[in-house]
C-alpha cells in the first residue's frame, strides 16, 4: 500500500500504521479514508495529501 | 536588572530586545532588531505565557522574578515551541520547579523532543477547553500552521486579550515602545510587518484564513503576539492586511521588477523597462537579487500585483539568485500574479523557459507573453519589445492607455479685482403695481438694440421685490442718476425693501411717465420707458429685455458712473468723533479738557477769564458696530465676529466675504 504525503505540513500517511489518534485502524489504504478526513499534524484535507 | 513593561494593572511584558542577531531563524536579516515577547498575568494565581530566545535568557528572569515579587509561579501556558519562544522553557523549570505546564498534545509531544519528557508537571488542554485563574479565565484555540502545527492561542474573556503567538508580530526591535500606537505602525513599521509575515507565514494563507474566521467571532480590545507590538487600538488597519495577504491578494496595483545580472546588460534592460512603466504612470519597486536579501523580495512581491523577473543565463539555467529567488517565492505559496519575464544569454538564453517552469504551478497565476529575449545586450527591438510590455502592464494597472492632457502652464482664476473695472452708470429702476411704486438701485441698464422699436435690458437681483414686480406687470422705468446724487438717494433706494416700507413715502415730487410709472426728477439726466418682451433667469438675477417706448432727456448734469460712486459717493470709513470734557472759552474757542476750571483761569489765547467759558459735556458718538461692503458701501449695523453664512448685501447682493468689519 502506498504512502501519502501531506503538501502543507509533511506529515506522512502510512497505511501500515493508519492514523489511530484520528480513529483511522492499521491497513487502512488512503483510498479508504473517509472524505473528512483532517491531516492529524496540521489539519487540512484529505486533498492535499499526495502520493510519496 | 529587570527591564518591563505594564500592559494593564495585571499583566505585564516580561520580554527583550535583540539587536546583535544577524539572520532570524537563521536566513531572515533583521537589520532593525527583533524582539521576543512574553507576558506574565498576576491574577488569584500566576500564570506566564511562553519564555523567550536564549540569547536574552538573563533579562527575562530578572523580569520575571521581578513581576512575580516573591509570589511562586503557578502556571507556564505555551502557545509555540518554536525555539526563539521555546528555549528558556527548560531552564525555567528548574528554578520554578512547581510550576504546571499549560499545553496541547502537540505541544507536549515537542517539549520531549527538544527537552525532556514534562508529563508529570502538564495539564493538557483541547480546542475550545477553558481555565480560570481567579478574575481571568482563558479559553485555549489551536492555530494549526501559523506557522507550526503545534500552534495554539487563548483568548482572556475577562479583558478581551487574545495571545496569537506569532501571528500579528513584526520584526525590529520595541526599543522601549510596547504598544502600536505609542509608534507610527503603518507608516514606519509595515514594511517589516509585511517581510516579516510574508516570509515566516506566508505559505499557510488559508490555515491563517481559519483561525481568523475564529477569531472573528470574538471581541477583542487587546493582541498580544510574540514579537513585535501589544495592538490596543487601529487594530483593524493591521487586521485588512492580514486578510489581503492570507488570501494572496495584492495590497498595490504595481510591479515588482526583480533581475539576476553579472555584467549589467541584464540590469540595463531591467532599468529601461522600469522607466517605461513609471512614465505610464505604473508604481515599480525594483530589486537586484545579487543584493538584495531574498526577503524582501518576497515581501515585495506579495504586496505587488504584477510581478517582473529578469535573469541572465548561467550555466544553462536560471542564474543562482533568481533561481533561489523563484523557489522561495513558489515556496511560499504565492498566487494570483501576473508575471512576466525576461532573459538574456549570449549563445544559449534559456532562463527565461526554466522561469517559467519554476512558476507555472502558483496558482491562479498569467504570464504575460511573451518572454522578452536579449543576446548580450539590449537592442532597438528589444526598446519595442520592452514598450509593448509596458503598455500591457499599465493597461491592467491604470487603465486604457490616456492621451495625457497637457499640464496646464495657466490656470484660469475669477479675480474679483477685475469686475471693479467694468464702466457702468447707476440708476433708479422703478415699477407700480396696482397704486403702490417700488424701485431700487441698478447698474446694469444698457440699450440693447437698435431698430423700432429699441430695446433696452437691465439685469436685476431676484431678492430685490422690485425685480418681482417687474416680472409680475412687465413694465419698467430708468431713471439716469448724476454725479450730484447723495448717499442718502442709494439708502432709500438701496437699504430698505419695498417688502416693507413705502420707499417714496417722503418724496415731495409726484412725476410720472407716460406709463404711469414714478421717476426721479431730481439728481437725475433721463429716464427711459420699457415693456418687458422676454426675461432670462440667470440665478440669482433675471435678465430683463424690453421695447424702449419712452426715453427723455431731462437735463446736461453729468451721469453718475460705477466708479464715480466708488469714489465720490460711497461713504469712506469714518473715524469716529469723540469730545471730551472740559470748558471752551466763548471768545476765542480755546479748549480746556478737564472736568473742573480753576477759578484763577486764564485763557492762554485771548487772556479772558472763567466767567468767558462755557461747560461742555463729552460726548462719546455711539459707535455703531458692523460691517461696510466692500463694493457698494453699504454698512450693515451688526453685532458678532462676522455675517451670516446666508447673509448678501441688500443694495449690490455680495456676500459676506465682499464686507470688511467698521464702525460708524
């Protein structure tokens, strides 16, 4: 599964891991990840996530 | 020794200057100093709100100790981790050992990474959560980048003071101000204000956009930031340009003309373009990226509409500053531009393509075409080149392109000193109305054509109701008046309104024209017959033409013209006669000024005795004071430092500025 970096702060997405601080389980693909999704770091959306 | 500042009653900077430091967060020159800022509130308990750089550790304990006056310190807030807020944090723990860490998880996570693990001393705090130190409580917002993810901000609901941590601060030293408005901010400071924002926060406009919309809400009467100034008042002048920079719209319609040049060609043609676009009336700031710090720059092109880069060609690409230049500007997030640009190369020029590719992913972003090409040096082309681009840019910026009108070498004054000199005669102007006669002072009566019959016209004052009259039966006569006429005919006529009186009440002369009409047979040489056939209202008299049916010369008296009235007849400023008291002898008419004659009195002049003089009272002439008109001589009796607004001449219709202040 990929990783997915975020523009603003550089916070990385890694499926592997999921975001559990968000309530986002382990081997949660970035596909899967509801449209609300807020980068943990620094807030933004899901859009300005881009592959690594 | 401590060196603070008060904000109000219970809160007080506990911050310092630096001056020594050469680049802020080891890149941004602050040639005028920056200042870290933190606060301390005494209220039921204490509470410090962030530390400060370690390069002014000593001060800020000292003032610190100072403000606390033996008191412990109950609470240490942080908003930023940041190490020019954040550094002293660890030493300040070890001298105030009890004191609870105010923070969120972000905030926590960092104070391990940088010092040591603090969980044992911190109460943790989330997005909207709230504390009350005794009078204040504090109410806790996170600011996610601005301009660091762990960013949070309180606001004080007692005293309606919000700590923004960076957001609002400037570079330069305080140098003993505190507040904005002890300085000239938007004069002398916004210049910093914006380098500072634009470079440090720039990138995060619409993080910064959020925790405004937040902020919004909010009443706030005081900013406290981490650098730079406390904003009690005019907070809103700093505010708008926060709002035009988060959203990366430009404050001015101008240009920022940046150029990367090694032997001058490249800065030639930047030169000469930047004299085109002031010529077209185009604000330009101009900037050499061999000298210039790149900050300002960057400031400079988000305070710019219209953004100009012109780069020799070096090693095949962009030269080395311009291309640091461009990455720093697309770094930072700038949109909305329009840009153009410019290369030079003498085998190969080709920065001008890998400019363009180094911008093309800002936002909302035009180039306007084309690239302008120079091989070595500029050319006569490149002149036309240069003024099509110049013209394109002061379209958007000014406007379609004027035909600029000529300065004017002249400008065109009415000089009331010229009217002086126009040649009139004066005259009585009557009408009837059913069995009343009215008349009042002219001097505008002229034969107006020839023919059969002849026309006459007289331009009247519409206030004057004799001007009403004529308009309401269409006839009138002129009476011609003569050198030998008094004052006294111009205030009968002149000084009172047939409103009111009956102007010809103590005339003892009954003449009469054919018409029907009164006129003047004394002090006068002719007198003219009319019936009115057209009027013109011009505003604030109406122009009578009217058929000459009668005209009679009465005698040879030379006529009274404007300027013989001026000299001749018009009362000059009289100086006001006064007697004192005293005796005057009978004989001779010796005075003697005093209130008792000596019984042994002689009179120096005829040698006569008391029993030859006679008492005389003083006499003080009332003064009448007022106002004389300057044109017509009429004096208005008045009591005040000046007219009415409203107030005109009854005689000539001139306003108050046409009187002088008199006495009569």
């Amino acid at each position: 599964m990929e990783k997915y970096v975020c523009q603003v702060c550089g916070y990385v997405y890694d499926p592997e891991v999921g975001a559990p601080e968000a309530g986002i389980a382990p081997g949660t693909p970035f596909e899967d990840l509801p449209e609300d999704f807020a980068c943990p770091l620094c807030g933004v959306s899901k859009d300005n996530f881009e592959k690594q | 020794m401590y060196c603070t500042k008060r904000i109000l009653d219970d809160l007080f900077w506990v911050g310092a200057d630096d001056r020594r430091l050469s680049c802020f967060e080891g890149v941004y020159g602050v040639p005028e100093g920056v200042s870290y800022n933190s606060y301390v509130l005494l209220d039921e308990k204490t509470v410090l709100f962030d530390t400060v750089d370690k390069a002014v550790a000593k001060t800020f304990f000292e003032n610190v100790k100072h403000v606390l006056n033996g008191r412990k310190l109950d609470y240490l807030v942080i908003h930023h981790m940041e190490p020019d807020h954040a550094a002293t944090i660890e030493d300040l723990v070890y001298r105030y050992p009890e004191t609870r860490i105010i923070c969120n998880a972000q905030i926590k996570k960092l104070l391990g990474q940088y010092f040591f693990d603090m969980s044992d001393r911190i109460d943790l705090v989330k997005e909207g959560d709230s504390i009350s130190f005794g009078k204040h409580e504090l109410t806790f917002v996170n600011a996610p980048m601005v301009h660091w993810p762990e960013v949070m901000m309180s606001y004080d609901k007692t005293d309606k003071i919000l700590f923004t941590a960076d957001a609002f601060g400037t570079f330069g030293a305080l140098n003993g101000h505190i507040f904005a408005d002890e300085v000239d901010f938007m004069h002398d400071w916004l210049d910093e204000a914006r380098r500072y924002y634009t470079n440090i926060v720039g990138k995060y406009g619409p993080q910064v956009q959020n925790v405004l919309k937040k902020a919004s809400a909010l009443e706030i009467n005081y900013v406290c930031p981490l650098h730079g100034f406390v904003w009690r008042s005019h907070f809103g002048d700093f505010l708008e340009k926060y709002l035009l920079w988060s959203s990366y719209e430009p404050e001015v319609k101008g240009v920022c003309l940046a150029y990367a040049s090694v032997y001058g060609h490249t800065e030639n043609m930047a030169n000469i373009l930047a004299g085109k676009l002031v010529d077209r009336g185009v604000p330009v700031e101009m900037f050499d990226t061999s000298v210039i710090p790149a900050s300002y720059i960057v400031s400079s092109a988000f305070k710019n509409s219209h953004l100009v880069f012109a780069s020799t060609t070096y090693n095949a690409g962009i030269f080395v500053t311009m291309e640091n230049l461009l990455h720093d500007i697309a770094n930072h997030n700038l949109q909305n531009r329009k840009i153009a640009l410019l290369e030079n190369g003498s085998w190969g020029p080709t920065s001008g393509k890998q400019m363009k590719e180094l911008l093309s992913n800002l936002k909302g972003t035009e180039f306007i075409e084309n690239t302008i090409t120079i091989l070595s040096a500029p050319t006569e082309k490149t002149m036309s080149e240069l003024d099509a681009l110049a013209d394109a840019i002061a379209k958007d910026i000014v406007g379609e392109k004027k035909v600029a009108a000529p300065a004017p070498v002249y400008k065109a004054e009415v000089s009331n000193d010229a009217f002086i000199n126009l040649t009139y005669g004066v005259e009585v102007l009557t009408t009837k109305d059913g069995d009343k006669d009215y008349g009042c002072i002219i001097n505008t009566a002229f034969q107006a054509a020839a023919g059969d019959p002849k026309k006459m016209a007289i331009s009247v004052i519409n206030k004057n109701y004799t001007c009403e009259m004529i308009k309401k039966t269409g006839v009138f006569n002129v009476s011609v008046l003569t050198e030998d006429a008094p004052f006294a005919i111009f205030e009968q006529f002149g000084f009172q309104s047939g409103r009111n009186v009956d102007k010809f009440a103590d005339v003892d002369y009954q003449d009469r024209t054919a018409n029907g009409l009164r006129y003047l047979p004394v002090y006068t040489n002719a007198v003219f017959s009319c019936e009115v056939t057209e009027s013109i209202d011009l505003g604030p008299s109406t122009l009578f033409i009217g058929n000459i049916i009668e005209a009679k010369k009465l005698n040879s008296d030379p006529s009274c013209t404007y300027a013989y009235y001026h000299a001749h007849i018009k009362p000059k400023k009289q100086p006001v006669a006064e007697q004192k008291e005293g005796w005057r002898c009978k004989v001779c008419g010796y005075f003697y000024e005093g209130h008792e004659l000596p019984a042994d009195f002689v009179c120096p002049l005829c040698k006569h005795g008391p029993e030859d003089f006679e008492y005389v009272p003083a006499v003080t002439v009332k003064k009448k004071k007022g106002f004389i008109c300057k044109i017509c001589g009429y004096f208005e009796e008045y009591d005040g430092d000046e007219l009415p607004a409203d107030y005109t001449c009854p005689l000539c219709n001139h306003g108050r500025e046409d009187f002088e202040p008199a006495e009569m």
